[in-house]
C-alpha cells in the first residue's frame, strides 16, 4: 500500500577515487600559531558516526585531519602527536554501531537497509578510563557526544554522560571549575576549534519537539536542563562566552564553527511528509471512506500526506513543510498502517511551529556565536550557510555529495553525523576560512582519499 524506503546506493559514489590535490604555495601558519591544537566540541568534533563512537570514526574526525594539514607547515606547524580519547575498537561504545546489510521486511521484501551492528558485543576495555600517553596527559580532542553549551555550567557533567567520564579529569572542587579551563591549562594551546552549540537545539528536534517549553533546569539538579528542550538564551549566551574567555586565555587564536540548519539532514528529509503513497484506487478509496465520518479527508492515488497525531494526541493529516524522522520504525509504516489507518505518534513528527522553534533558536545562538568571534577577532566557519550547499550538491574532484541518506556519500548511516568523507569535506571549509583569516596557506585534505559508506563486507 505505501511506498517501501529502500536505501540502495550507487556504487560510483562510494569507489576510492584517487584524483592529486595540487599545492602551489608551500604551506605556511600566516598570522597563526598551530604548533598547540586543541579541539573543542561535540559528537561532530569527536568523529561519532552511525550512531555510536568507534576508533575508525575516531581517526577520521575532522580535527585528526586538520592537525594533518597543520603538521605540514615548516614554522609554527603542528608538532608531536595529536591525542584522542582513542577507543579500542570498531563495534560501537556505549552501544553498537550501525551497518548496512540485507534485511527483510514485513512484507516479505528484502532491501539494502541499516541495522545495528548484528555482532556487537560490549568491550569493557571501551568502557575503562582513558589514560592519555602524551606529556602531562595532555588530550588535543576534548569534543564529547551530546554535549551542549548549556552543560558548560555543570561542573559534574562527567557524571551524566559516560562519554565524559572515559576521560573528564578536571577537579570537582577549586580551581579549574570545568573540564575546558583545566585542558587549556594543560595543554596551553596556540590554536583552537571550537564546534558547540548544536546539540542545544538537537535534542528538541530529535525528540519530536516533545520539551516542555520552558528550557528550564531539571530539578533537582540546578544547572542542568532538559535534553529535550532548547536552551534558553541567555544560558547560551554566558556559557559560550565562557568557553570562548577560557579557549583565549593562553593567547591562542582559533576558529568558531556555527550551527548548521539541522532540519535539513537526512535525519529530518530521508522520509517525505506525504510519503503515504498509494497505488491502486482500492486503496485511495478505502481510506477516504475510512475517516469519512471524523476528518473528512480524500486520498488519491499516488503520494498523500500521512496521518499523523500532533501534540495534543488529536488525530490529523501532515501539513507540507513538516518533517517526518528517520527513527519513524520502518516495517510499521509498512505493514502495521502507521501513517494511514493509523497515526504516527507526535514523538515522530516535526510540526511547522516546532521547526521554526529550531530554525529561530539556530538563528539566535548563530547571532551569538558571530559576535564572540567578532569581538575576539577570531575566525568564524559558516557551517549553516555551507551545509546548505551541501544540501544540493558540491562536487570535489569529480565526485559528487550531497545529504541524501546513504547514497549523497557524505552522511553516516545514523543520518546526523557525517562519514570520513564528509568529515574531510568539513576539513576543508575550516582550512579555507582558517585561511582567509590569517593569510595561511594550508593545503585542503585529499576528500576522496577517505571512505564513505561501507557496504557488507567492506568493514
């Protein structure tokens, strides 16, 4: 009855293509210093990819190929060993990693399609502290998936996320007051990456837009608020400042990343609002028929809007411009009547007001971030306005990418995080605006040197 998402792929997208990245001018550090990196962020700065952290995400994470680039300059470049909170393996930690494989549906068809990793098993040496071999332990990623800026006030933040407590080692009493303050301090960097903010209108997104509105701390924990709702302002606004006082107390300089438009990832485009398509008149008329007597609605044959319930549980037809989310469960749009004689439930739809929540909070907390690079005369990568591009398609070296799930080649299977890919992609727009700001001359990372979906087998 409804269209079956089958998430194939073009192998052309996916093959090693090997083109030469030509260096005319022999890489210099300009204005900068890049001998000290640290980079500062979230899941996107950490390498996480479908849907969990593993050590190959890890080593492909833009900052490790920034630090590549950087340790090519002469004078200033950077030195020694770029530092991780390395995993041991590849299954996934805390949970498993998705991978595409053959599945079979409820209807009997088979399709190419991603599923948790089939033979994941916990590995307690992922779970130990991580102890970093470099001097004075220092760590040059201190990114932590689903960290927000709103928990840059939350002294014990290691408590609450286990990503955080592999590796947090700042003391819970004193001086410093948080993890940020005492890595700058052991590691003194001379430049920095700073990627945050996002997660502050993500969870909202990814729930449903189920917060409750107010962005309020959670009692009774002050200081730490609500992962499903959007970080009130002014608590963005004082903790961002607060990283970005702390990121410059060593006299480093450094480039601060926006927020990207989030509703325009696979996670909220792979499956369209009007994905209820039917194929017979049968059908069209037995739903018309279905909700004669309550919603009064006409289904036609070919593409409909589906059934969905809004946040007040009433039952409705989905509106042009919602979003419907790529964890909608597959087989019961399939062959449970999700979205036709059923609703989809709330926790699964964006509504057009909640999006424009997300889209004004993203427009807000952008306004915010530009500011403190303005004042701070730092360098500030337009990941909105370049994601976007990204949405239509860029071209590097023959190669075509963009955000459709698996096949655009430069999202993971998660439909959020991006692939090595696409990470590299990420590379080269902060190396370009790097040096646009202080007349550098690092030389882009060879993108199609790195995988982009792997398909079975390929691991």
């Amino acid at each position: 009855m409804k269209k079956l998402y089958i998430f194939g792929a073009l192998a052309c997208l996916f093959t090693a293509c090997k083109p030469s990245v030509n260096i005319t001018v022999p890489p210099t550090a300009g204005d900068a210093d890049f001998r000290s990196y640290l980079a500062i962020g979230n899941s996107l700065t950490a390498g996480y990819a479908d849907n969990s952290l593993y050590v190959t995400g890890q080593l492909n994470s833009y900052p490790e190929r920034l630090f590549e680039q950087f340790a090519l300059i002469a004078d200033r470049g950077a030195q020694g060993n770029f530092y991780q909170p390395l995993l041991h393996g590849d299954m996934g930690y805390p949970s498993a990693r998705k991978e595409l494989a053959m599945t079979y549906g409820c209807n009997g068809d088979t399709s190419l399609s991603p599923i948790d990793l089939s033979y994941f098993s916990a590995d307690a040496q992922d779970a130990a502290r991580y102890v970093s071999p470099g001097p004075n332990g220092q760590i040059n990623n201190i990114a932590v998936p689903g960290i927000r800026i709103a928990d840059y006030s939350f002294v014990s933040y290691g408590a609450v996320n286990p990503y955080a407590a592999r590796f947090y080692n700042a003391p819970s009493t004193g001086t410093p007051q948080n993890e940020l303050e005492y890595r700058v301090s052991n590691l003194h960097p001379t430049f920095f990456t700073m990627w945050l903010g996002a997660n502050d209108v993500l969870g909202y997104a990814t729930a449903g837009g189920q917060g409750d509105g107010s962005g309020n701390a959670l009692p009774p924990i002050p200081n730490f608020y609500n992962r499903n709702d959007i970080t009130p302002t002014p608590v963005f606004d004082t903790n961002y400042g607060r990283a970005v006082a702390t990121a410059i107390s060593t006299g480093a300089k450094g480039a601060l990343i926006n927020i990207p438009d989030i509703t325009k990832i696979p996670f909220f485009t792979t499956i369209p609002a009007n994905g209820l398509v039917l194929t017979r008149q049968s059908q069209a008329d037995s739903l018309t028929a279905f909700y004669s007597n309550t919603l009064k609605y006409v289904f036609t044959l070919g593409a409909n809007y589906f059934i969905v319930r809004d946040n007040l549980g009433n039952l409705r037809q989905a509106v042009p411009g919602e979003l419907i989310l790529l964890t909608t469960p597959k087989d019961s749009l399939t062959c449970a009547g999700w979205g036709s004689y059923k609703a989809i439930p709330q926790q699964y739809v964006l509504t057009t007001e909640e999006i424009q929540n997300i889209k004004n909070a993203t427009t807000r907390f952008n306004e915010k971030i530009a500011g403190y690079a303005f004042r701070n005369n730092l360098a500030l990568v337009d990941m909105y306005s370049y994601m976007s591009t990204i949405e239509s398609g860029i071209v590097y070296n023959g190669v075509k990418y963009n955000s459709q799930y698996v096949t655009g080649g430069a999202f993971s299977l998660d439909g959020v995080h991006l692939n090595p890919r696409g990470y590299a992609i990420i590379a080269n727009k902060i190396i370009e605006t790097i040096n646009a700001k202080y007349h550098s001359t690092i030389p882009p990372v060879n993108v199609n040197k790195y995988r982009g979906i792997l398909f079975p087998g390929d691991f």
